[in-house]
C-alpha cells in the first residue's frame, strides 16, 4: 500500500470537480481513498465544499470521515445538514462514535436526530451512553460486542454469535453473562470448536476476566489495558452487568488527547486550543501563565534590587544571572518532566523523601560538575578566584534547590488531585528563576564579604 500524501494539486483537482459538479467521476476518485485519508482532505476544503463532497459520498464512509475531521470542520458540516442526513450518518457508526458526534450538536438539534435514526435499538444504546461523562469508561466505550449466556450449550451458542457478529466490526472476545446479565468471564474460540456441541457454555468458559466499571476514569483503563496489553476490555455496571467493551482505538484517542493536554499546559497553555482558534480563544489560554511570569520578572527585579551594593562593586555577577535563572529553570523543568512521566504511566516506586534524597544527589553530582567547569573559565577570564568561587558555589545551590522543588511540586499536586503537567511549565520555571536569583545573590555576598 503507497502511504497517501496530501497535495496541492490533489486539492486543487478535487475542487475543480466539485465546481463542474462532476459526480460522477468524484466519486468513483474518492473510491480509492481510506476514509482517514478523505478526512484529511475535507480539513483542506472550504465549508462548502466540504459538505458538498460529504453529501455526495455514501453515508457508509462519509459517517467514519466525519470522527477524523476536524472538530471545528465537522461542526460546520453537520450545521449544513439535516436531522435526517445527520441521522443516516449516525446509523453507520458504533455507538460509541455516534455518541461522540450526537454529544457536540446542540441540544435543541439531538433530540430530532435521535428521533430520524431507523434503528431504534441502535438510538437506545447511544441515548444510554450520552449519560456517562466524556472522561469515565461508560463515555469511551461502545455497546456493540458479542456475548453468550452460560446456560447456553455450544450449538446455540455459535448460532447466537453468528447473529450478534453482524453489528461487530471486530469481535475481539467473547464475553459470558449469566441470566442477570452479569458478567461471568470470557469465552475462548479454541475451546469452543473442540467440545462437543452439547455441552454447556459455564462448563468451558475462563472466569478470570479484566474488567472495569462505567465510572472508571478513561486514564485508569488506559493504563489497565496498557499494563496488561489487552485489545479490549469489557465494562460493568455497579451491579457487575455487562453494559459494553472499550477497545485499543478508544484508548489510543484518550492517550492521544492526554499528552495534548499535557504538551499544552507543560508550555504555559491553560486550556484546551488549536491554532486556527479564534485570537480572543488563544489568548485566554496563554495570558494567565504570561502574566505569572511578569510577576516572576518582577520579583526577580526586586530580589536584585536589593543587592546593588554587591552587584556595583563586583559587575561581573550581573553578567552571570540570566546563565544562573536558565540553569535554575532547565535542571527544574527536567526534574518535574520525569516525575509527570513517572506519574503518568505508574513507574514512581518508594516514598516522597526517597525520591527528593536521590534528585537531591543526582542534582548536586550534575552541579558539581557544571560548577567546577565554569569555576575554571571564570577564573581564567577575569583573574579573580573569590569571585569565581562565589559564581561556581551558587550554581550547585540552584540547581540543587531546583531539582528539589521539581522534583516535590508536582508529587505535591499530583496529592491535591491537580494535574502535575503545570509543574513542568512556566509555573516551576518562574519559581526556580525567582529561588535561583536570591540563592545566587545571598551566597555571593556571603563569600564575597559584602
């Protein structure tokens, strides 16, 4: 298969066909593409052009281009479609992406969507799942699985699975209920061929089963299923009822959309933004961490301010303290960024103290050596080993000081239940430039005998 590669000239072509209305051969063209790819397309096209191409194609493929748009294009699309155009699209999807598409349209329009859709069945299981928030397990996961019940024997229980399999695009496992829908365990295939066609479902099934309840935040059961490699794993409710089964694509989404949000708030982006924002979007998210940097900048000017004696009588450590506020800042934000890692993905072993004595050690190894490096080149360019001493000796204490405050503030609001990704932006950066400055400032007037 050649990987697609989206052009000019491609885009150009099919804009050309869309303004001579030539249908016909449009269509058989986009036959060739993947649907991720027609996707990639249509966030190229103008609004209406975009709805032309989706209203042209067979809603069997326009309805899986509609969850790869983007979220603004679909959002323009679907503004330029019926309730029952909307609906034909919903038809098509698991139900899971058609929650996810139903759950952005305004409420005044779901209900008549809901209502065009031919399969009520289908209607019902999205309706259950718009009830669970975005960001738990019953929000990410779909209805469509195939189950048996136990009480079952071999021979109908291929004939039922057979039927159920229709509206699965995948069946990744077979999953055993009892009467009261409760989940039992699963079912293995191999088992299931080689038994006789008499025997009964509870005396072959494998009990041991992962599972997690509706209410489960989307986080925890990527990391369930990350830890254990799983494909899919089904959900309960509180009374252990099988209500559906969340798959590795699900997952990849909520991975995806987490490191986003962390990649956002690690640069000093406060909400959720995409470039083609509006500029009044992007700056609400950007100016609050821009304005506590100026508070930083401030209080670093003041912190400076009140050791002009010793910055005028030795003019060298001004020179000296963006080199001492940039070391502060990078050895802090590498501390916080393997602890939100550490974090994110459950690595972090042993207590707070533990983890602060070895950044403590490995923070004072690195200074050590970074200090002794510049403790030579200042001496050799100015001549004067005190003031090269008192540079050298406070660039261990920052970076010292710094890798400790990266290392607890986000082990501190990872406790408060606050997302730890702040601590590796401009919040830790401000703090460790401000500590940096005044440890910088203190101990050189300290050595220097001011």
């Amino acid at each position: 298969m050649i990987p697609f590669k989206l052009t000019d000239e491609l885009v150009a072509d099919i804009e050309q066909h869309i303004e001579n209305q030539k249908d016909k051969e449009l269509t058989s063209f986009m036959e060739e593409f993947h649907y991720a790819d027609i996707a990639e397309i249509i966030d190229e096209l103008n609004e209406d052009n975009a709805t032309y191409l989706i209203k042209l194609l067979d809603s069997e493929k326009t309805s899986d281009v509609l969850t790869e748009v983007d979220d603004d294009v679909r959002e323009a699309i679907l503004n330029n479609l019926s309730a029952k155009e909307i609906a034909e699209e919903i038809d098509e999807l698991d139900t899971d992406d058609a929650a996810d598409i139903i759950g952005d349209l305004p409420k005044e329009i779901v209900q008549k969507v809901i209502s065009e859709i031919e399969d009520k069945e289908h209607a019902k299981d999205i309706v259950d799942l718009l009830r669970y928030p975005e960001d738990s397990a019953g929000g990410i996961m779909a209805k469509e699985l195939v189950k048996v019940y136990e009480n079952w024997t071999v021979t109908k229980c291929v004939g039922e699975m057979r039927a159920q399999a229709e509206n699965v695009t995948r069946v990744h496992s077979i999953y055993v209920v009892d009467n009261d829908e409760k989940l039992k365990g699963r079912l293995s295939l191999k088992d299931l061929l080689t038994v006789s066609t008499e025997t009964y479902i509870k005396e072959i099934y494998i009990s041991k089963v992962d599972a997690v309840k509706v209410t489960e935040d989307a986080e925890e059961v990527a990391k369930i299923m990350s830890k254990y490699d799983l494909e899919a794993i089904p959900v309960v409710d509180e009374m252990g009822a099988l209500v559906g089964r969340i798959t590795i694509d699900d997952i990849v989404d909520v991975i995806k959309e987490e490191a986003e949000k962390d990649y956002q708030l690690a640069a000093g982006i406060s909400q959720d933004v995409e470039a083609d924002d509006t500029i009044w979007e992007l700056t609400r998210a950007r100016l609050p961490w821009l304005i506590l940097g100026l508070f930083g900048g401030v209080g670093a000017a003041v912190i400076m301010g009140s050791f002009e004696e010793i910055i005028r009588d030795h003019a060298i450590l001004f020179l000296f303290t963006p080199l001492i506020a940039a070391m502060a800042g990078n050895v802090g934000v590498q501390s916080s960024a393997i602890i939100v890692q550490g974090l994110a993905n459950d690595d972090l072993k042993g207590s707070i103290s533990n983890r602060l004595w070895k950044e403590m050690l490995l923070a004072l190894l690195n200074g050590l050596i970074l200090a002794a490096m510049l403790l030579l080149f200042t001496w050799a360019w100015k001549g004067n080993f005190a003031t090269a001493l008192a540079i050298s000796t406070s660039l261990v204490a920052v970076i010292v000081v710094a890798g400790v405050i990266g290392t607890f503030v986000p082990l501190f609001l990872n406790k408060r239940d606050i997302d730890p990704a702040i601590a590796t932006g401009p919040f830790i950066t401000t703090s460790n430039d401000i500590f940096g400055i005044l440890i910088y400032f203190w101990i050189a007037k300290l050595i220097l005998g001011i």
